[in-house]
C-alpha cells in the first residue's frame, strides 16, 4: 500500500448461491453481486460510490467492513487483509472501521435511549464509568445535539436528529474510517445539506476517510473528492469529481449526469437528457462482453464479445469502456 492510502480493494468479488431442491441443499445458480472491483481510498478523502439500486453498492461496503465475507478479493487495512482475518482477529481493526445506516428510522433501536444507542460500542470495548458517560456528553455535543437529550428515546427526536445519533455512535471509538451507507435518502432536503455539513465538519477536524454510498449524484458531487460508479456489480468508471462531472467518459456515467436537474434554466431547457433503453439485467445472468451493452446508445459489435478492462485515459480518470483503446484487454 501507498502511504497514504488507509484502505485498499483488490479484485473483490461477492457472489451469493442460490439454491433449491430438497432442504434448500442443491445450488442453482450464483448471483453476481460484485464483480472484481478494485479501488483505493486515501487518508482524509471521501470516495464517492454511486450506481443504480442492485449495482452493487452497499454490498462492497458490507465487505469492507466484514459484515459479509467476500467471495474473493482482498481488502487491505493498516497493512493487513481484512478478508483473510477470523471474527477474533477483526476485533481490534472494527475500532476503526464504522458504519452510518441509510435510515435513522430503522438503525437505531427504539428500546433504547440515545446514551445506550451512542453507548453501546463502548461497553463492548470495556469503557465504564465516568469516562462512559463524559464521552456520551462529549459525542452529543459534537453531532450538534444537546447532552440533556441522552436520556430520550429515538421516536422522540427528529429524523435528522436521529442521523446525528447514528454518526454519533460511529464516531464513539474514534475510528479512521466511515462507510456512510445512503445516509441522506430517508432525510428531507433542507436536513440532508445540514447532515453532509456535518459529515464534512467531522472529517476536517477528525482527518476521517468516507466511502459515500449514494443513488443522489448532485449530493455526491458536494460531498466527495473522487466518484466511482457502478453497473451491475462493475466498476465503469473512476475519476476525480470536477473530471467526472464535467468530462464523463462512460457512456453509463453520461446518462446518469444527464439527468441531474440544473439550476440555470437556459441551460436546463438546452440539454439533452439521455433515456436508457430497457431494464437493468439479472445478476444472475449477467450480459456477456461488457455488462451494459444491452442499455447502451453507443454499442458497436464488438460490445457483446469483450469484456473491457480499466484503463486510464487521462491522470487519475479510468474508465471500462471500449469506446477508448486503454480498455481492451
């Protein structure tokens, strides 16, 4: 690994069986949930992932962070491969490594109270007493909720309050980094920008590394520094923000910006919004050659046939498209 670099993916592959007949014993099929991706995040950077829903996305955050085993692949983490550690061995990295939920409504248990929520990764790494508590009143105010607010129970705040909780329970052990799984999604607009505020504040004063999750490209623009997407289970194309945004190369990335609403409604009215043809296919029988040909308006005959490799066309902006000579294998 680079020495700035907190975290690296190599070749990760997640395919879940499906099975059938007597017992449920017999396996059918694999669904291609990830499909050898390979990505590196640096210290202090958030990484934006988005993609359409069933690309892909969470799971390689599950995988990262070990909450699903992946099916290959190696996942590097202060020098060593979490993939290849026991649930024992994980235990001191899991510091390190933590997680904000797509929905306040349904991570948070509504039998407990905010300081149990915020609480509870404490107490399974052993902190007790009043530095149990200072710390609760230490993350609360951090977030930007009120330490009197501990005792209250999650129906009795906010959804944004609830997000705040959320992050406040993964910043509990002071990790390193955060994937924050569609944070944003279940939240009204007006407390989304508050909460990526937030998640911004948090990384400057803390030098925390994101992996952002997010279907939302405009959110993802203001948040990250670099932006991955993903198509059914692939990576498609990698660059950083200002070049994905205003040179995407992909043909998949150009139909996703385009149809991002822009403010300025002479350029609005003057853009062309590209319409994909049919539906996102089966991960269990994937298209061969290049996975999105099917949907494609620039396919030729050769899309079919070859599966494109990641090629870098410009510094730090790779792409898997065989429109560009980089990406044949």
């Amino acid at each position: 690994m680079e020495k700035d670099i907190i975290l690296e993916v190599t070749n990760l592959t997640k395919y879940f069986p499906v099975t059938g007949g007597f017992f449920g014993r017999k396996k059918l099929a694999e669904v291609k949930a990830v499909d050898g991706v390979s990505f590196a995040i640096h210290k202090g950077e958030t990484l934006g992932l988005v993609g359409e829903s069933g690309s892909g996305k969470t799971t390689v955050g599950k995988n990262i962070l070990q909450l699903q085993r992946p099916t290959s692949g190696e996942i590097w983490f202060k020098n060593k491969d979490l993939a290849s550690l026991s649930n024992k061995e994980l235990r001191p990295y899991r510091q390190k490594l933590q997680v904000v939920f797509q929905d306040p409504y349904e991570s948070l248990d509504p039998r407990f109270t905010a300081a149990d929520i915020i609480g509870e990764p404490l107490r399974l790494h052993k902190v007790k007493g009043g530095e149990y508590n200072k710390r609760i009143a230490e993350l609360l105010k951090l977030v930007g909720l009120s330490p009197y607010m501990a005792e209250r129970y999650p129906h009795e705040f906010s959804g944004g309050q609830r997000q705040r909780l959320g992050v406040a329970r993964a910043l509990a052990l002071q990790p390193e980094f955060i994937v924050c799984d569609e944070p944003l999604s279940a939240l009204d607009v007006s407390i989304q920008a508050q909460i990526i505020n937030l998640l911004d504040d948090l990384k400057n004063k803390f030098g925390l590394s994101y992996l952002f999750i997010s279907h939302d490209l405009s959110v993802v623009r203001h948040i990250s520094d670099r932006v991955m997407v993903m198509y059914l289970g692939k990576l498609m194309e990698v660059a950083d923000r200002d070049s994905m945004y205003e040179k995407p190369l992909h043909p998949y990335t150009q139909a996703l910006l385009s149809a991002v609403p822009i403010p300025d409604p002479a350029v609005e009215a003057e853009r062309k919004v590209i319409i994909l043809k049919g539906e996102v296919p089966s991960p269990l029988n994937p298209p061969t050659g290049c996975v999105f040909h099917p949907r494609c308006f620039k396919a030729f005959e050769d899309c079919p046939k070859v599966v494109p490799v990641m090629g870098e066309t410009s510094p730090d902006h790779h792409v898997a498209c065989l429109l560009y000579k980089e990406c044949w294998p």
